[in-house]
C-alpha cells in the first residue's frame, strides 16, 4: 500500500511539473519524462537539411546571449546532442515535436517554420533556468502546432519613427513568442518612410515631419535597409507585409506631389488622392510596383480606410464632381469603391495579393486574392460581409488588440474606448471572450489575429515597450494556443516567471502583477497626480477634444457603416506639454485613490 501511494505521489509530482513548464504561447501536449538532459560547452546541434542550418546557428547565438553557453553547430546530424531535423511529420506550417531525453534533444517538423518554432520552445525552456556551466532541463515531450497562421504585429512608423535597430528588435521578441507576419505602416498623413527611387520627393520632402514636429528632418528607410529587415525577418520565420494607404491619408504624399491631391478641406489638408485623373492611377501604380519588388511576402497592405474624413474636398471640386457625373457615380462612396478597385488591380498585377482595413469590403475584389482586416469591433456587420464574400480575414479590432489604448485603470496617457482598455488578460482571452456569441468566429475564413500599435501618442523606445510588453505575450497566446487550453491563471503564473527575461533584456514594461513596478512611461500628457474621478464626468474618449484616428473614436463613427471614421487618420496635437520619457517620478504619481 506504501509503494503504491510513493508511485501515485510521483506521477502527480511529474504531471504537476509538465504543466508548469513555463513557454509562450502554451504547446498543445507536453507530456513528463524521467530524469534530466545537461546542457553544456559539449553540446553541440546538428541538421539533417542544410536549410536548417540558418536555424542552427540563430539558436546557438540567441543561447549563448541569454545563458552564456556556447554550443557547436555541424552540418551533419550524426555526433550531435541536439537533433534539428525535417522529417514526415504533420503538414500544418508550424508544427513540431520536440523531445527531451538524458541523453540526447530532438526538434522535428515537416517545414523549416516548425524546426523554428520547436528551437524557441527549447530556448525558453533553457532561459528559465539559472546561469551556470551546466544546465539541467527535464525530459518531456511536447508536441504542438498553431492555431491561426496569421499571428501578425503592426507598427505604425508614419506617425513616429523608430528605426532599424528597434525594429530588429520587436522582431527578436516576435519569433520569440512565435508571430510570423510583421505588418509595417509605412506611410500616412505625417510621413512617407519608406524610398521610392522612382519618386525621390516622398521621403525627401514627404519624409520630413511627424505627428508632434512638421519641421523635424526626413527619416525614412532606404531600400536597402529594407532589404536588410526583410533579411532579418525571414531568418526569424517572419514575413513582412508593406502598407501605402490610399486613398485617404495621403497628405505626406501630396506634400511631395502636389499635383495628384484629392483637395483640402478645414483640418484635412491635402487628405486625399485625386481619383478624377489617370495620372494619379500611373504614379500610384509604380509605387506599388516598385514596392511590391521589394517585399518578397507577396503581400501589399493599401488602406483604404477612413476616406469619409477627408471626402469633402472630392464634393467640392468641380473636377472631380464631372468625372462622377460622366461615370454614373451615385456618390463618393461609390467613386471611393472605383478608386480602390483600379489600385488593387495595379497590385493584384505584380502577383501579390491585396490587403485592406475592413472598409474596403464594400469593393468588388477577388475573393481568393484579397484580405480584409477587421478592426471595427463596434460593426460586427462588417466581419460578417466580409465573410460572406469570400474573403479572408485577420481579426484586429480595437478591443482589445490596439496596443496604443492604456492597459490599466490608473494610467493617463492612451486612449480607452468608451472607458474601456485592453489588459494583457483581454489580449489573452481573445477571440472567444469578446466574440462568444458571434458565429462568424466559426468560419475558416478567418485566418487570424493581429495587434496593432498606433504611434499618435509614442514617440519614445521607452514607452514603446511599455506599451507592448507583456501584451505581446497574450497575443501569443492569442494566435497559437487552442481555446480549450486556455486557462488565465496558468497564463498568469507563466507570464510572472517570464517577467524576469524582461529585466535581462532591460525592457520597459508594464507589470501587471505589480503596477508601480515602473512608472507609466508617457510622451505626452499632462504631468498631474491622479486624482478621483467626479461621478458626473464621462471620461470615454468621445469627449476628449482630439481628432478622429484609426481606431480612435470619434461620435461621428457610429453615424455610417458605409464611412465610419476614427481610425488611424490625423489627431490633434495634444496640447498639454511633452513630458520625457526618460524622466522619473514616484512609482505612486499615477495611483488613483479610490
């Protein structure tokens, strides 16, 4: 009887152990062994592909920064202690196994992206143990594959630029939490960043400026810096995907090229493209090919959002208005649907597929060659027609997955949607929890999910990673994890042993298990000590005196589903001073009394 309940007791003891297995997003099976694998200086990896070995040689780096250990690399399997092989295993791209024994280490996928994913388990495995010559890890065996194939991250750079080495590093932390797809926002109303050797004037006098500072010098990527980053992605099993909003947000643009402006209207200048002329379908039309020849993702992001903010001018200009008349238009919404039709199909030309924020489902694209991003949780009806379509879609919508919204109660700089802020459980929770009624979450239209973190008010690497961190790490759970496995106080318990990975890699995050851990890093606020809220006052940001954004709510917004506006487009500037971010205060300056 004795021996029987030391055996029970010990299988709990290794089932227990399995399930706190501390990686992120959580595998699908992980499974206990017996006894443990050292890793030491004889360690060594080892391939079965040549294609492997870029995989190969980025573990070897990334654990020799986080652990001090070096390990050897041979092209050749045979000798090695650590197995990285392509073998007949499930198809799904980002499936692995990986098992751990005393005596030896094995990551097997049927792709290269799987071998990836199975060396970055591992490497969390090996982080979340102490420094030292040796070190131990337990036998397991995890089996795993993703849920979604779009686990996407956005930076928008119009608005605020950061430049290559930060962006280097977002990537980092992307293939560490397993997201693939980097969508980069490239050009809006306050700068176009990316080179156009076809049109210098974009980034040399549309570069110039951004969302707090018209006068600041141009800064930009040229596209050789492009082709670096697209470089570094790949090596992390990330695609890039470019975005040239059009039709709305163009006043970087027409700054540079005046002569294709849609017109200007009171706190919309130069907003739009002029969709009466065919110039303006040449000019665009290069841009897009000669962006489409750098970004071998085959993929090209053209906006198409928010145009109802700047239409106004289109009205007015008696141009424009015969080109309707001549054309049979009913009204700009039906001249907005023309313009994006004749862009998509200069994209769909080059071989690459077209991807679009929610409003362009109202234009006939081809279904099989088009994706719409859903990001107007407030219009369910938008997912649903985007569905019925044809179309494919990624799931982005404000709530909870804009990371410029505030992430804790107490905090003073972000935005909220009607009093309402995403937390890292919200990312975490997401989609079920937000959209448990909503059938359309059913469909494999949906292809999946993606944040976005809009720069209007981030101008800082500091509050930057404020804002992303450790949000990003739900949204890795958000995109892999099947929802029956998902279980928030087990993702908190992993997260609060992550943390610390934070504090080696000096980010500066937001705890939300200790939320003056560090002070709220702001750019742009008002320097005040919170202070308890009248019962009387709305706070929702509807009633903040700022102009409509993506995303960003505005009253207009719930006026028109053909139009909504508030997304991402052109905000006024705070007029409260710019505080540094580098700057601190008592780690109790923000905390509301209640």
């Amino acid at each position: 009887m004795k021996i029987k309940f030391v055996l029970v007791f010990i299988l709990f003891c290794g089932t227990l152990k399995a399930q706190n297995v501390n990686i992120i997003p959580l595998p699908k099976s992980i499974t206990n062994g017996t006894g443990q694998f050292t890793f030491n200086g004889r360690s060594s990896v080892g391939v079965n592909d040549a294609s492997l070995l870029p995989v190969a040689r980025y573990f070897q780096k990334q654990v020799n920064q986080s652990t001090g250990l070096t390990l050897n690399v041979d092209n050749k399997d045979a000798g090695s202690t650590i197995h990285l092989l392509l073998t007949n295993g499930d198809p799904t791209p980002g499936a692995y196994s990986l098992k751990i024994s005393p005596e030896e280490i094995t990551i097997s996928s049927s792709n290269r992206d799987g071998v990836f994913y199975g060396a970055m388990s591992l490497l969390q495995l090996l982080r979340d143990q102490p420094r030292g010559e040796t070190i131990n890890i337990q036998a397991l065996t995890i089996t795993d594959l993703p849920r979604y194939q779009w686990r996407g991250l956005m930076l928008d750079e119009s608005r605020h630029f950061f430049g290559m080495e930060k962006v280097k590093q977002i990537l980092d932390w992307m293939a560490y939490y397993k997201l693939n797809k980097f969508h980069w926002h490239l050009t809006d109303a306050q700068g176009w960043r990316l080179e156009i050797k076809k049109y210098p004037k974009l980034t040399l006098v549309g570069g110039k400026g951004n969302h707090t500072d018209s006068t600041a010098d141009p800064q930009y990527y040229t596209q050789t810096q492009i082709k670096e980053i697209i470089a570094y992605a790949s090596e992390r099993s990330i695609a890039v995907i470019p975005e040239i909003d059009m039709p709305g947000h163009a006043t970087a643009a027409n700054k540079a090229y005046p002569q294709f402006s849609g017109g200007s209207v009171e706190g919309y200048e130069n907003f739009t493209f002029n969709p009466a002329i065919d110039s303006t379908y040449q000019f665009l039309g290069n841009i897009i090919k000669e962006t489409t020849s750098l970004f071998p993702s085959k993929m090209m992001h053209l906006g198409g959002d928010e145009v109802v903010l700047g239409v106004k001018a289109w009205s007015l200009n008696p141009s424009i208005a015969g080109f309707m008349q001549k054309n049979n238009f009913a009204d700009v919404g039906e001249l907005e649907r023309y313009f994006f039709k004749r862009v998509a199909d200069s994209a769909l030309a080059t071989g690459s597929k077209v991807l679009a924020w929610d409003e362009a489902t109202g234009t006939n694209l081809p279904a099989d060659k088009t994706i719409i991003f859903w990001w107007r949780q407030n219009l369910p009806g938008q997912l649903h027609l985007a569905i019925q379509k044809g179309y494919q879609v990624v799931l982005c919508p404000r709530l909870p997955m804009y990371f410029d919204f505030v992430q804790d109660a107490d905090h003073i700089s972000g935005r909220r949607w009607k009093g309402v802020y995403n937390t890292v459980g919200s990312v975490y929770g997401f989609p079920e929890k937000q959209l448990q009624s909503n059938e359309d979450l059913q469909s494999k239209q949906i292809i999946g999910v993606q944040a976005n973190i809009w720069t209007e008010m981030i101008a800082s690497e500091k509050r930057l990673d404020f804002m992303l961190f450790p949000r990003i790490a739900g949204l890795a759970e958000a995109g892999w994890t099947a929802p029956e496995l998902k279980d928030e106080e087990a993702f908190d318990n992993r997260l609060k042993a992550s943390i610390k990975i934070y504090d080696a890699a000096n980010i500066y995050y937001f705890n939300p298990f200790d939320k003056f851990f560090h002070d709220e890093a702001i750019d742009f606020g008002p320097k005040i000590r919170r202070m308890p809220k009248p019962e009387s006052v709305d706070y929702s940001d509807e009633d903040r005196p700022r102009r409509r954004r993506h995303g960003r709510s505005s009253k207009k917004e719930h006026s028109s589903s053909k139009h909504s506006s508030s997304k991402h487009s052109s905000s006024k500037k705070s007029s409260s001073k710019k505080s540094s971010s580098s700057s601190k205060s008592k780690k109790s300056s923000h905390k509301k009394k209640r």
